[in-house]
C-alpha cells in the first residue's frame, strides 16, 4: 500500500515536473506575473471584446508575434506599456505563449 502511494506522488509530480513545457520556456510565468490581471484564460476584464482568444487576435490583426510584441511594448489606451518592465526577449516569449495558448483554445 505504501509503495503504491509512493509510486502514485512519483508519477503526479513528475507529470507536474514534465508539464510546463511549452513553446516558450518563461512565457507562462510572465504571463501570469504580468498580464493574468486583465487577461486570466486569454479574456480581457477591461475590454471584453478584446480578448486573447483565437479569433479575437484575427479580428482585430493581433493574430502575429510581431503585432503582439508591439502592443505589449508600446501599449495601447487602457493596457499599460511593458517597455523598461519586461526585456525584449521575455515581451517575445510572452507574445509566444499567447500564441500558443490561443491556438490551444486557452
Ligand atoms: C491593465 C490591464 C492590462 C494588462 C495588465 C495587460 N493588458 Fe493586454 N489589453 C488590455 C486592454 C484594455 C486591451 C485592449 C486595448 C485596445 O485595443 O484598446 C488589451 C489588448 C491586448 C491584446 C490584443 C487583444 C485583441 O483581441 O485585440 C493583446 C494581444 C494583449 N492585450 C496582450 C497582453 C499581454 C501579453 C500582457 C502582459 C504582458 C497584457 N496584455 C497586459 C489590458 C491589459
């Protein structure tokens, strides 16, 4: 019985070890660090409409690394800029996981 129990934490902790994964190493941490506030499952608490979802990307051209990085680091209205906050690189990775997750359906 012990042993099973054993086993059993082995295998959930190495599956949660194995997990985080992704596309981009540190973009989900920054993302919940930096962006989860307004954004938390890829919506949008300021702006409902304006989500991180697949086809709200599309609709409104934010649906490209390059378009998100811009927004991220210049802002725009009610989204505070991350320029001087986040380095380049982790704006790229941020701008990577959403991509990621909204392709993934959040
Ligand atoms: C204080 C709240 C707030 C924070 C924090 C915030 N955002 Fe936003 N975000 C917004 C608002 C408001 C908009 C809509 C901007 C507009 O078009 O007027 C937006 C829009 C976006 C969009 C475009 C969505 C679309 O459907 O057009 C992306 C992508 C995005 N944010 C990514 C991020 C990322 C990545 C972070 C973290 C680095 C972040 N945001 C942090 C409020 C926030």
């Amino acid at each position: 019985m012990i042993k099973k129990i054993i086993a059993l934490i082995f295998l959930i902790s190495s599956v949660l070890i194995a997990s985080p994964i992704h596309a981009e190493p540190n973009g989900g941490p920054l993302f919940q660090a930096n962006c989860a506030s307004c954004h938390a499952g890829g919506t949008n608490r300021i702006m409902a409409n304006k989500t991180l979802k697949k086809e709200a990307l599309a609709k409104y051209d934010m649906d490209s690394k390059e378009a998100i990085v811009k927004q991220v680091t210049n802002g725009k209205r009610a989204m505070p800029a991350f320029r001087g906050r986040l380095k380049s690189s982790q704006i790229e990775a941020v701008a990577e996981y959403v991509l990621s997750q909204a392709e993934k359906g959040w």
